[in-house]
C-alpha cells in the first residue's frame, strides 16, 4: 500500500478569508487506512466520587442535610463553612436550627438510633432546617423514625415556602418503647430554590429522634430524576466509584445494610459529612439502572488486603461465603458479577491518606491483588500509575530511585495487574479572572487556543511516555500494559456549584472534544477513559436544589458516544489550530469526521474519498455558543446545545465558528 493509502491525509490550506467566504479546506481521507486497533467503548466512562456535591446534592435524591445528626445541635445556628454564597454551601455544623428554648433539645448518647447520639426533645420543642428547594404542587415523600419516652408522643412535620402559602403539614403518632418509622407525603405549596424548610415539632410527649428522610416522590430507587434523565442522554459505558482520595479512608463495610442504620462520618478526604446513605448496593443499582458497567475502586491507603478481597467476595461470591452471605441479607441473593476494580488511588502522593514510599507500595499492591485473586480470578485489575510522579523515597538499596511511578509499578507488579492507571487536570489553578477569557495553564494565562489543547497535550504526553518505556522492561515480556486513563478533565475556575464545583464554558467543550481526538489517536494503548467527574464537582452535569443541566463538556461526551465511529481512520499531523479526527462504524457503511473549530470563522469542507463513496447525504451535529465563554445553567435555557441537521450535502460541509461538529456520512 502507498503512503497516500497508508495514512488518511489532510491536506489543510487555511488562508486569509476574504469578504467574499473562505477557501474550502481539502480532506482527502482513505477509508482503507484504518489503525490497527478500534476504539474501546471505556473510552467513554465516567466517574463518581464522595465529593461535594456529586452525589449527594446531584445524584441522591435525599434533600435533607445531616439526616443522622453527625453533628449536634446546639443555640448556635452556623452550619455553613466554605462556599456560602454557592448552591451548595459547605456544612462544617448541625444544620438543624432549635426554635424555641435552646434546652428544649439535647443529644442523648444512650441508646442513639446511629452514630454517638440522638436529639432528645422535649414536649412542645421544633428544630428546622433551611435553604431548601421545592416547585409548587411537587410531591415530597419522607419519614421519621422516633422513640417515645412519655408514652404515646404526636409529631408534626411541616414543609414551608416562607411565604403567603400555607405550609404543607401531617401529623405522626409514635407509640411503643422503641424505634419505629413513620411515613408521610407533603406537596409543596409554591416554587423556591432555596427558600423552603423542613421542620420536626413535638405537639405531644417527650421523644428521641431517629433519622428524618425527605426526597421528591418521583425519585427512582433514591436516585433524583431530573439527574438520572441527564445521566441516560450522557449513556456512559462505565462508571469509576467511589474515589479517588476519598477511597483511601473508606470502610466498605459502612455502606451496607439497613441505610438508616448505616454510621454517618466526617468525610475522610473532603469536606462535610458522609452519610453512607450511598454504599456499593445503591451504586450497584445505580450502574443497572442506567446499564452501565461497574467499576470499583479499593482501599489501598488506610485499608487492607483483607478487607479489597472481602468487599469483593461481597460483590461476586456465593451467598455460602461471610460477605456473600451479607449481601444475601441486604436483599441481593445474586452475585453481582463486578468484573472492573482499582487497586487503590494516587497513592504517590503525600495528600493521599496512607501515602507511603513505591517501595513499600509495591509490596501492598501486591498483596492486595493476590488477595483479590484468591477471591475472583476472572477480574481486571487497575493498578495506580502516574508517569510523571518521580519516585523520592529513601530506598536503601536505591533501585528504584528517581524513576517515575508508573515504572516502578510495572517492574514490581505487572503480573499483579491488567492495566495501569493515568490521571491528568488540565488549567488547574485556585481562581479565576472572570473578566478575561483567557484560562491557565501551570498557573500562567493562556490564550483560547492554548486551552483547547491542553487536554489532547496531556493525553499524548502520556501515552508517549509509556510506548518508550514499557518495550524496556524485562517485567512486560514484549507484551503492552494498557492505560485506564480514570481521571481526566479541566480543573479551573471558582465553585460556584459546592466543593470543586466549577462552571465549563464552550472553550471547554472544544477541548474536551480535542481529547476524545486524541484518545482515538492511541487506541493501541489506551482502553479504559472515565471522565471526571459527573455531577456538580468538575462535572459534565450542574444541579441546583430544583433543577439540573448539561455542561458543555457532558453535551460533547453524550454527542460522540452517540453518533462517532469505532474504526479510526489513521491520520497525518494536523496544522493548528482545528483538530479533525475520522472513523467508519462498526459495519463499515457510516464515515464519521469531527472536527473542532476553535477559530471565530466557519470552515467549509472539500471531501475527497478514497476506498468508499458517499451513498447518500450527510448528517451534522454540531456545538456551538455566543462566544468562548458561553455555558449552560439548571433552570435557565441552553446557551450551548448540540444541534442536528440532515440532508446535508458532501459537497457542502461547514464547521461553525467556534464549535465541535460531527458529520454523518453513509457510505457504499
């Protein structure tokens, strides 16, 4: 075969546009030249982690901060820390307001429901919670569990709107000399985003309290479905749980069982209270219901072996095993089947709970995927990789100093593991200069081009490295360790949307789809790709308290996992600043080409094909804003959306200014 038929060759004469129109760009592709290896449908995963406002506030439906009272109430009435100016304002204290005598409630340690303690209140005491957001004429469904201490005990909860609507109440009696549940329905009198409170009001008797639950009635299985509905359009094929940092101080064990009964904790890597309301069953059920692939990430920083192999026996072993026999109970007689788990997080880094030297970590990634293995067999292990990341550690026989994480990994482990983690943020700095379009990069400015390539920058610089290295190491035995490249994004801005919660404007998209490119420019090497994160922190959706959006960046991913091709075409270098990228489906009928703008002028196309013809007119999809930074917001009309026109002829394809495009083409 020819060079010409070897490569897909774009032959890019991009000159002054006169006032008349632009020069056609020429696109001589060769449906012949394909890479040797399709694109991975991972490529396309996401990522959730007990962060911010990912899943509680984003993906779980419970609208109630601290439901089991992690914190105690007391007079003082300051929940927020961080963030208050935010949608989702960090809670550092109880967020349960006393009204009335502050002596009215106590916390009990004696017999508490869950946790270290209780609130007890006395006849005739209410606590409240703020800032909550409800629409009118919505359905909330809750309940309370409560112990009376006085005989029978009457409770009301009330749902209000602070306004000339009367509040939505019901009234709860407790009998017994125990903990019982209690259920009841409020709707909403009128719409507010953060106006609403929930109140709890002992009319009768003295009471402890257990958990109060409140969530739109028309959650699906606790899930919130205006997320859920955003979450199906973005049809990820597999989604990273539950961390990141996160992971290194989590006890799986925390998260099963009765959900009420399940112990609140500080979060042990971020801010706020993790209520374990959301453990491996619900993220489970999470994955089925948006038919999605699981993949879990253990506890190699202050957990154990022990503990990696015994969550996955929970997950995949028989009910006749000690944890398959626990989740039996939880209600999941069958196995869950998880194929896909990450041997730890970061663990190069001192910010990680239970950092420690490579060294020394090499020996606990072993042990813990031996253990793994003595459970499973049959699963893919990720181990934790950073190519960069050059190992400093006091290794007192030096053979492993001042080689890069990655390399010490795969000469200790690499029959310990089926593929090796990558982790990149691109323009990461603490602020932003809303003023300026410009983003950063390693903290200097940088202009709207130099943005959009810092993401496919960072993929390339990534898997170049690693086809240098690992054909040198003995450990690989000539074969190719693929990359899960499970953390990648933009990191830039402030957080307007709780913890790590930046805005993603236009620019952000083009880049975003630049790196898609890139991905499918290393098919070889790179299989796995989970985007993150999903929700609210650095993520591809934004919530307030009553409505949720796509990002820019969640609008490219859903277009390119709906409509590119598997089969990528080969391509020759291409001149800055547009990136283009081919691929045939699957069938090899359909020529899929998309191509991001970054420029302020649309670029018409001359399709020249080799080895196929047009058969019938093209499709364009494309993503486009005002201006570069243009984003979309919950609640308010898309200021970027994907937009879809057929019958367009190949003779007459157009990129929009400032835009991702992706063309349909049937062939024959």
């Amino acid at each position: 075969m020819s060079l010409r038929h070897a490569l897909l060759i774009l032959t890019m004469a991009l000159t002054t546009l006169a006032s008349s129109g632009a020069d056609k760009v020429r696109l001589q592709l060769d449906t012949s030249a394909t890479a040797a290896d399709p694109i991975s449908p991972l490529i396309y995963g996401q990522f959730i982690e007990h962060l911010g406002r990912c899943i509680y506030g984003g993906i779980w439906a419970e609208m109630l901060e601290d439901r089991k009272f992690y914190f105690p109430i007391t007079a003082e009435y300051a929940p927020y820390r961080d963030l208050k100016d935010s949608a989702y304002p960090v809670v550092g204290a109880s967020p349960w307001e006393i009204l009335g005598a502050a002596d009215d409630v106590t916390m009990a340690t004696e017999n508490a429901f869950v946790g270290r303690h209780s609130p007890r209140l006395a006849p005739g005491a209410a606590i409240r919670q703020r800032d909550l957001g409800v629409v009118a004429g919505k359905a909330y469904a809750g309940y309370l569990w409560a112990r009376p201490l006085s005989g029978e005990t009457e409770i009301e909860v009330t749902l209000a709107t602070g306004d000339a609507n009367p509040p939505a109440t019901a009234r709860l009696t407790f009998t017994g000399t125990d903990f019982t549940k209690q259920v009841f329905t409020l709707t909403s009198p009128a719409t507010t985003e953060r106006g609403a409170t929930f109140s709890i009001q002992v009319l009768r008797g003295e009471v402890l309290l257990g958990p109060p639950s409140l969530m739109p009635a028309d959650n699906k299985n606790g899930l919130r479905p205006d997320t859920l509905a955003l979450l199906k359009q973005l049809n990820s094929p597999v989604y990273r749980w539950p961390g990141g940092n996160f992971v290194s101080g989590y006890d799986w064990r925390d998260g099963v069982g009765d959900r009420d009964r399940r112990p609140p904790r500080k979060n042990p890597a971020w801010t706020g209270v993790e209520h374990n309301d959301f453990g491996t069953d619900e993220f489970l059920a999470f994955c089925r219901e948006l038919g999605t692939e699981p993949m879990i990430a253990v506890n190699t920083g202050l957990g154990d072996a022990y503990s990696a192999a015994q969550w996955l026996e929970y997950c995949n072993a028989a009910s006749t095993t000690l944890a398959g026999g626990w989740r039996e109970k939880n209600g999941h007689a069958a196995p869950y089947a998880v194929k896909y788990w990450c041997v730890g997080n970061e663990m190069w880094g001192p910010f990680q709970l239970g950092w420690m030297q490579l060294h020394h970590y090499v020996i606990k990634h072993n042990l813990v995927a031996e253990a793994m293995r003595a459970v499973d067999p049959t699963v893919t292990l990720v181990g934790v990789g950073d190519i960069d990341q050059i190992n400093k550690d006091n290794d007192p026989q030096q053979v492993r100093r001042g080689i890069p994480w990655s390399h010490g990994m795969l000469e200790a482990c690499a029959d310990h593991m089926d593929m090796l983690s990558e982790h990149f943020y691109a323009g990461r700095v603490p602020w932003w200069d809303a003023s300026n379009t410009n983003t950063y990069h390693n903290g200097e400015r940088v202009d709207l081009l130099s943005h959009v390539r810092q993401v496919k920058d960072a993929i390339r610089h990534r898997a170049d490295k690693h086809r240098a290295l690992q054909p040198t190491l003995p450990s690989l035995n000539g074969r190719t360790m693929p990359i899960s490249m499970d953390e990648w994004n933009y990191w830039h801005r402030e957080y307007a949307y709780g913890e790590l919660g930046c805005v993603y404007e236009l620019q952000d998209g083009l880049g975003i789809a630049a790196g898609l490119h890139e991905f499918y420019r290393h098919t070889d090497i790179i299989k796995v790709a989970t985007y993150a994160q999903t929700v609210n922190v650095i993520g591809a959706i934004k919530t307030s308290k009553i409505a949720a959006e796509m990002e820019t960046t969640g609008l490219v991913l859903a277009l390119y996992r709906a409509h590119y091709g598997e089969i990528p075409l080969k391509i020759a270098p291409l001149p800055e600043p547009l990136d283009l990228a081919a691929a045939l489906t699957a069938d090899r009928q359909t020529l899929t080409v998309g191509l991001v703008n970054p420029t302020d002028r649309p670029v018409p196309l001359a399709l020249e094909l080799t080895g196929a013809i047009p058969r019938a007119m093209a499709t364009r999809w494309h993503i486009t804003g005002a201006s570069p930074t243009a984003h979309n917001a919950p609640g308010q009309p898309r200021a970027v959306d994907i937009v879809e026109t057929k019958g367009v002829s190949t003779g007459e394809l157009v990129a929009p200014a400032l835009s991702v495009t992706l063309f349909s083409i049937p062939l024959r």
